[in-house]
C-alpha cells in the first residue's frame, strides 16, 4: 500500500476543521507523532502522547505504587491483630451487641456467632512492637519498613462487589480503577511499556475479572494491561517468522495514516487509543521479551525472593517483575495473587490452605521491599498489601475454624513512599470485630496514596454523561496523614 503524502493531507484540511475536529485531548498523540516525524512544527500541547509525564497537582512524595491484592480476604486475626482475648473466649457466644444489625456473607444467628481463637503464635517485632503470626516470619523481619493500618474499613461483603470497591472505589461495574486513574493523572515514565501493568498467580483470575483493572469512563489508554507469565507476553505480540522488521514497519505506519484520517473526520478518541496501541505493541515486541527474561538476575537476587528456577511461573517471579517494572518507569503495578478465601467446612481451609498461601507470598513480599530498599527506589514506591476485606474473630459454623468475610475491621501494610516506617496506626476491640481508634476508610486509602503521589484526590475527576467521576467518590474521603513521615 502507498503512504498517504502528508503534503496532500495537510493541504485538504482547513484550519478551522483542523483544530474543531483532532484537537480532542489524549486522542490526538498519533497525529502530533506524524507531524514532528514529517518535519512540521512542534504541535500543541493536547496533541501529546496520553502516556507522556505530566505534573502533579503538589510535589510529590512518590511516582509509583506496587499494588499486592490478596484477594479472598486474607484473615488478619491470624496474621496480624493479635487478640488474647478470644483464646480465652475461644467457643464462646460473641455479646449480641457486636453483631445486633449486622450482615455477613455466609453466616446466620442459627450457629450462634461463637469465637474462634487463632492456632497460630504471635510475637512483637521491630522498634514498633508490631504483632506478625508465625505464618509470616520474613514480612516480620521488616515491620520496621512497615506502616501497618489495623482498622481498614469497606462497604460491601461479597468478593466480587469489594473487589471493585477497593480498585475502583465503586461497587458498580464501568468506573476506573486506581491504576487507570493515576495514570490518567500523571502519565508514565515509560515509553515501550504500558503505564499500569496487571500480573496473576494462583489457581484462576480474580473474582470481578477484567473491570478490575478497567479504566471505565476513561480511555481505554488508560486501562492496565496483563502480562502473561509463559510464552508471549502479551498474545500474539510476536511477529509471524515470515514478517520481517521493515515490513510490519510498513503495515503499523499503512494502519496508522488510515486511522489517522478516520481520527480527522470523526474527532473519536478511542481511534487515537487503537493508534497508540498498535506503536506501544510495536516497541513492546522488543521491551516485553526482555523485561520477562529474569536469567540476567543474580543468584542472590533470585534467592532472596524464593525463586528456584528463572522460569517458574510464581507470585515470587511477579514480585520481582513488580521491581524490574518500576526500574523502567511504569507508573501502577497490579499484582493479583487469588485463593485467599478460607471459608468453615473443613479445618485444612484456615489452618492448612492459609499456611501454604502465607509460604507463597510472605518471601517475595518482603524480599521486594528489601531489595527497592537496596536499589534506591523505595522512597519513590508505594508498596500496598491487602485484599478486599477481613475475616469475622466469628467461626463460620459450629465445631469450624472457617471465618467469613469481614468489613468493619481489617489490616492492610504500606511500604515506602513516603507512609512511615515502623508505625501500627489503629486499633481494634477486644475481639477484632471493630475499629476503637482511627478507622480508615477504603476512601481514604485511595485518597492518602493519590496524595503521596502529588494528586488532590478532589481535583482528578473527569465528567462523563452530565456527571463529575472520581477515584473517591462523592462520600467523605480524607488524606489520613498521620500515616505519612
């Protein structure tokens, strides 16, 4: 196919269509790449890459975020809020004033909300005095690297909905997620990568699926992208054998002048996005391969997450991916381990299932503190760990050592970024089953981390069909800043 002569196309195009019909924001990074490639003068600036750095509302503390989701609830009763009293109690009727209104997900008055204490050993560790189960002993040796939050607070009990609400801040399908948003903030540093990058390990995808990471009434620019952890990265991101270098130079640029016309007379958005997607694709064949090949790693590096094999598909190889993404600028890393969903019925769920789940992530965890720590890239990355919600210090039936999901209290722990180091903010009754001091809302989480990263959480909205979206929502949300150095 001939190449459209941009002479012929500029000429075709008046001023006043020119600037009514391509001046549309994000969409128009295809066309100002043309021109500067064709030798005409610098375009305006909302004809940019939508992936291009862009300032902050304030100085920031941190440009990345490394996002750890446990999802299925993790139970902080057997992790991380230690709580005397319900070995004493442990069989006992909860007092019906804890529960008197209350909802859960898989449990009634019919089993009588009997406690259950935890089988596992607790310690202090750290200047903080922070309390770590035995399941946890490498994220132990770095709570003094650690804000633990105790006394996290969701809305909605089921795993797909809270899912949503913790990414999103919705419970509703079709609005963006933190990673979208903060990428719709402020761009990535990252020219062959995607700017928020999803990795997977477990059995199966997480409950909610794609809209997780989905960017909603945002661009799909915007959106993250997941890597795959065998093969192609991406699927088919490899050329044919057949197909060499310089001839799909030629189809990418034959596609783009089409989509670039289209673009002129349409003004829609989302063909600049196809545009964008076919050039990131392009220099990712390139990128991706060699971000995937971990060989290049010492073998101290590799041991220090718990890596064996180079090639093993793992949550340890994803962390490590997690650091090698930052290295190069990617602005939101999403990393999904599932299964953490343990539930009554039979004992091995909380005893043997959170054992083995605890072994997978604990190593890679704090080994991806540690070595950003190393690296210098600490300070500038925040690390969340967390999942939807917590567990009930509730068995789910008689006789069980199952808990059911649990939104009134729950721990989540941040990691450099500006969040301060060795502090356990919150605390919770004698059970576990609510916060007594400094509750904090999954609204004000979101509104904490956008603010470490130079974002006024009421600022970065976008209007949609007559209504103002953001990350926080119309409910109060605050910066809770006593979690910050």
């Amino acid at each position: 196919m001939t190449a459209m002569n941009p002479d012929h196309t500029l000429r075709a195009i008046s001023r006043r269509h020119f600037f009514s019909r391509c001046s549309i924001g994000v969409g128009s990074i295809a066309l100002a790449s043309l021109l500067s490639e064709r030798g005409f003068s610098a375009p305006p600036a909302q004809m940019r890459n939508p992936l291009e750095p862009k300032p902050a509302h304030f100085p920031a503390k941190a440009k990345n975020v490394v996002f750890l989701f446990m999802a299925g609830g993790p139970s902080q009763l057997d992790l991380f809020d230690y709580k005397p009293q319900l070995a004493k109690l442990n069989g006992k009727p909860i007092p019906e004033s804890y529960t008197a209104g209350k909802r859960f997900a898989f449990m009634d008055s019919s089993n009588g909300h009997n406690l259950l204490a935890t089988r596992r050993s607790f310690k202090q560790y750290g200047d903080s005095g922070a309390w770590v189960s035995d399941l946890l002993p490498h994220t132990a040796g770095i709570v003094d690297q650690v804000t633990f939050v105790t006394t996290c607070k969701t809305e909605l009990f089921n795993h797909a909905p809270a899912k949503l609400f913790m990414n999103t801040g919705s419970g509703q399908f079709g609005r963006p997620s933190m990673g979208s948003w903060i990428t719709y903030g402020l761009g990535s540093e990252c020219d062959d990568l995607p700017g928020f990058v999803v990795l997977q390990s477990g059995p199966r995808g997480p409950r909610g699926g794609s809209v997780l990471w989905g960017s909603g009434v945002l661009p799909t620019t915007y959106q993250g992208v997941p890597l795959r952890n065998q093969g192609d990265p991406i699927v088919n991101l490899s050329a044919p054998p057949s197909i060499s270098e310089p001839r799909q130079r030629q189809v990418v640029d034959a596609v783009r002048e089409l989509n670039l016309k289209r673009l002129v007379e349409t003004g829609d958005e989302e063909i600049a996005t196809r545009i964008n997607a076919y050039e990131m694709a392009y220099r990712m064949q390139t990128s991706a391969p060699e971000l995937m090949d971990i060989r290049g790693e010492s073998q101290a590096t590799l041991a220090m997450y718990g890596i064996a094999d180079p090639k093993e598909t793992s949550f340890a190889r994803n962390c490590l991916l997690a650091r090698r993404l930052v290295e190069r600028g990617v602005r939101f890393v999403q990393l999904y381990d599932t299964s953490w969903d343990h539930h009554g019925g039979p004992t091995e769920n909380l005893e043997r299932h959170l054992t083995e789940k605890c072994r997978d992530v604990d190593q890679p965890c704090a080994a991806l503190v540690r070595d950003l720590g190393q690296r210098g890239l600490l300070d500038d990355t925040i690390i969340v760990w967390g999942g939807e919600f917590g567990r009930t210090p509730m068995g789910e039936v008689r006789e069980s050592t199952g808990r059911n999901h649990h939104i009134d209290a729950f721990t989540m722990w941040f990691a450099g970024g500006g969040f301060k180091a060795g502090h356990v903010y919150g605390r919770t009754d004698e059970f576990g089953f609510g916060a007594v001091e400094n509750p904090v809302h999954v609204r004000d989480i979101h509104a904490t981390i956008l603010h470490q990263l130079g974002i006024d959480h009421q600022r970065l909205s976008v209007r949609h069909q007559g209504l103002d979206f953001r990350l926080t929502g119309v409910e109060p949300a605050a910066v809770v800043k006593d979690l910050l150095a």
